[in-house]
C-alpha cells in the first residue's frame, strides 16, 4: 500500500508540472516574423512607386485648414482644384524621420512591448456593438459592463499584449461619458498597454486630467503614456476627415502614440483588384504618416494600414476570407519594407458561433499576418460576427491559438546539440525509442507547447469526460476567470479622485 501511495504520489507531481508553466515558455509573444513574402521585391516597388504617384499627381482631399497650413509649410502644395500634392520627396522624408521602433508602455513596466523591427505581437481591436452572451449563447447589444469583463479577461491571458477597447458600451449614449467611461474601464482591469479612441478633440485633455491619476500626479501620464489612440484620419478614397484630423493633433500635444488606421475595403472604397487595392491604401496610410511628419517629426505613429474586403455580391464583410490573409500579409511587408512599425487586422471571422467556419477563418488570417511580420496585429482576440460581434470564449481560444501561432514563427533551431546525432546512436543501439531518454527530457518543455483547451484524448476518453466541445470547455474557463479575477489596479485614492471628477457609471 505504502508503494502504491508513493507511485500515485509521483504521478500527481508529474501531472502537475505538466500543468504548471514551463520553466522555458516555449512561444512567447514578440517571436520573429518575415517568414512570407507574397509580394517580390519587383511588385513592392511597383506598388510603391503607385503609391508615390497617386501621392503626387491625385493627393488628397477635403483637408482641414490647420493641416493644410502645415503640410504647405512642410512642402506639399496645391493644384488649385482643393486637392493638396505630396511630393515624394516630402514623402521619403516622413519615412526617413518617422519613429521606427518605439515603447507601447504598460503602466507595470514588465508588460511593456517594443514595436517596430520584425518582432509580431497579437492584441485587440474593434467596435463590436453586440457580445455573445455566456449564459444564453445569443447575441445581445453590448454594455459598460461588458468592457469591463473583457478587460478583466483579457489581463489573464499571456498572448494579448495589448488591449484595446474591443466593443461599444451602447447603454452609454452620450458620447462624453462613453469616452471617459471606456478608458476608465481600460485603467481599472489591466496594467497591460491600453488604447482607445476619441469621438471628438475635446475629450483627450480631460481623459488625459484622468489617466494623470492613475499615472501618479499632474503630467505624469504625458512623460510614459500607457494608452494610445487609434484614429482614422483618412476617409477612402484619398480625403481626410475633419473631426479625425483635430484628434491627431489633440493627442500629439498630449504625447499620445497613434495608430493612424487606413480601412479601405476592396471594390467600394478601393480598387476591386488586389495590386490595386494595396496601392491606394498604402498611399492613404502614407498620407497620414506625411500628416504626423508636418505636426511633429518622429512621433510616434504606428503604421495601420489595414485593408478590408467585401463580398461584392452582396455588400457583407468579408473579414476571414483568403483574401483578407493575403492582403494584410502584403500589407505587413510592404510596411516593414518600408521600415515603419506595422500595424495590420486579422484573425477576425464571419461565423457567429464559435464552429468550424470561426477557427478555420481565424486560423488562416491570423497565421499569414504573423509569418509576413505584422508587428501588432489588431482585431485578433474576441471579436466575431464581421467585427459586430464579441466573446468572452473566443478570448479564451484565441489565446491558446496564438500560442501555436508563435511556436510556428520560433521554427526550427538547427545546432549540434539539436541535430540529435549522438541521442540517434544511443537510441538505437540502446532501448530502441526516445522516450525517457535524456534528450527527449530536456527538448520536451523547451521545445513544446502543450494546450490546455484542445483535446487530445483518444475518442472513448473524451466521451467518459463529457464530449464537450471546445465551445463549452472555453466557455467554463471564461467563466472561472470572470468569478476569480477582480484586479484592483487603481488604489482607493486613485479610484475616489476620479469619481470626483468625472462621472463613472
């Protein structure tokens, strides 16, 4: 008996460090990137030089007075007809001046990330204006309440670097308190880097007099801003838009970092062709680079150029198609052929249930934005339903999907020790197998990424379990995180100074 309980003993403690993390994580976040390159070098600069022209001899539209001022002052000029030329010398010059690796800081500096060079990191994005409920399975609008369980969720999960507000709290209609009220949800659940967006110029100051407390005193968030906006203010095709533009300028006063979102959608607001496609929109995502280079030079701005797709027979969303993988990875590369941080949108899917058509679509996306080098690659946690939907179980398989993403792009260490020749030897004139050999017990951890929510089982050991599907085993893990996990990352003088100036619902 004694023997019994021992040996039961030591398998426990196996199966709990089986369990535990690994002393190595296998494939942690910010893994190389660069692996596909579905443009040569040939169709780069083709679709550069594309760029460049339209840049040059279209330019852009409807620009807001104040930009205008400073684009002429910084070399742009007029053709008379209200549309303002870049040339591609002041064009090179924002390249050549632009931030080309920058902190996204975390307010606990231990999650900070580096963005820039050829280093890939997953995080959030979206508005999504409905969430998958956990208890009925059905979409509902989303709410206040809902951001916050997300951002309490996702400050659990190692493979989200950062986390932007991923839905719209419609039960928030005015758009003042819907702003202060989503960063103040971004502050309170995570010190992870946070971004948001601003509906208008006039509530970055305030929502800065907030993110000051939580940064520690008066001025102290614009000295290491943990939050950055995500605009949009390039309105397709080739304008800019108003209101957008006044952000920009609001959040560069305030130290903001920006990524400055180009979201043109094939065959609507851009050519229906992909070469084409990809020239208009990088032009557009230029122009906002040449936008920053004429307000501050070197700020930093990442690089979003995100091209979307419809399905032209209808008009839908099209966000986990083929092309949508193809086009962003084009996108990473052109962007990190250019030197600039790259920004690009994927892993998001069509399907409404988390199903065969969620993970085939998610899959595919995410792992060619990844392989091409996306440096941050947004809407690729939780978001569902053609970015109108959210879940709090997609969160959780997109995180163990990513795991698998990283240890794709870590690829295969090639060293004496790891070419395996004298562990061959020794297998084979020794037991006849690897298992339990000492080189099998030290690449296991290290070179491994066990999942904890796919199943592995064979099929009747499944079935004893409850042949539950992944919907439901993400589902019960959600719902441990949300019972469990309430940070508390504002003190009680931090959290009292804000509800006394603003209204915190």
């Amino acid at each position: 008996m004694a023997g019994r309980r021992t040996k039961g003993a030591g398998r426990a403690g196996r199966l709990a460090q089986r369990a535990a993390k690994p002393v190595i994580d296998p494939c942690p976040p910010g893994q190389i990137g660069g692996q596909y390159k579905p443009l040569t070098d040939a169709e780069i600069r083709a679709i550069y030089h594309t760029a460049l022209d339209l840049l040059e001899n279209l330019g852009m539209g409807e620009v807001p007075p104040p930009l205008l001022a400073d684009l002429l002052h910084a070399g742009a000029r007029e053709n008379g007809a209200g549309r303002v030329l870049f040339p591609a010398s002041l064009v090179e010059d924002a390249i050549d001046g632009a931030a080309k690796t920058f902190t996204l800081h975390g307010r606990d500096d231990a999650r900070s990330i580096e963005v820039g060079g050829n280093r890939v990191h997953f995080g959030t994005g979206g508005a999504a204006v409905q969430t998958l409920d956990l208890d009925t399975g059905l979409y509902r609008p989303s709410t206040l309440a809902d951001l916050h369980d997300f951002a309490r969720l996702q400050d659990t999960l190692a493979n989200v670097s950062w986390f932007t507000r991923c839905c719209i709290a419609t039960d928030v209609p005015d758009i003042f308190a819907l702003d202060v009220n989503t960063a103040y949800a971004l502050i309170k659940n995570t010190t992870k880097p946070t971004a948001t967006a601003f509906t208008i110029a006039d509530h970055v100051a305030p929502i800065v007099q907030m993110l000051d407390v939580a940064a520690g005193g008066e001025g102290a968030f614009s000295k290491r801003p943990f939050m950055k906006a995500h605009i949009s203010p390039v309105i397709s095709p080739m304008r800019f838009g108003a209101d957008a533009v006044e952000v920009v300028y609001a959040c560069i006063r305030h130290n903001i970092p920006i990524s400055c979102i180009t979201a043109a959608q094939a065959g609507a607001t851009a050519p229906a062709t992909l070469a084409g496609f990809l020239a208009q929109s990088l032009a557009e995502t230029l122009a906002s680079l040449v936008m920053v280079h004429a307000i501050r030079p070197g700020f930093p701005m990442v690089f979003s150029n995100w091209p979307l797709v419809i399905d032209l027979r209808t008009g839908a969303f099209a966000g986990g198609s083929g092309e949508t993988a193809v086009l962003n990875a084009a996108s990473a590369q052109l962007s990190n052929w250019l030197g600039l941080p790259s920004g690009v949108a994927c892993a998001m899917t069509d399907a409404k249930a988390l199903d065969a058509q969620y993970g085939m679509e998610k899959g595919l996306t995410s792992l060619a934005a990844a392989l091409a080098g996306g440096n941050l690659i947004y809407e690729s946690s939780g978001m569902t339903a053609s970015l109108l939907g959210a879940s709090f179980e997609a969160f959780i398989l997109d995180d163990e999907m990513h795991s698998h993403t990283y240890r794709v792009l870590r690829g295969v260490e090639v060293d004496d020790a790891n070419l395996a020749y004298d562990a061959i030897f020794e297998a084979v004139l020794g037991d006849g197998h690897f298992l339990g050999g000492s080189h099998t017990l030290q690449s296991m951890e290290r070179d491994y990424f066990y999942p904890t929510l796919a199943d592995r089982d064979e099929p009747r050991t499944w079935a004893q379990k409850g042949g539950k599907d992944a919907w439901a085993v993400a589902k019960r893990k959600a719902r441990a995180v949300l019972d469990g996990h309430h940070p508390t990352y504002l003190s009680d003088a931090q959290d009292a100074q804000i509800r006394a100036t603003f209204n915190i619902l």
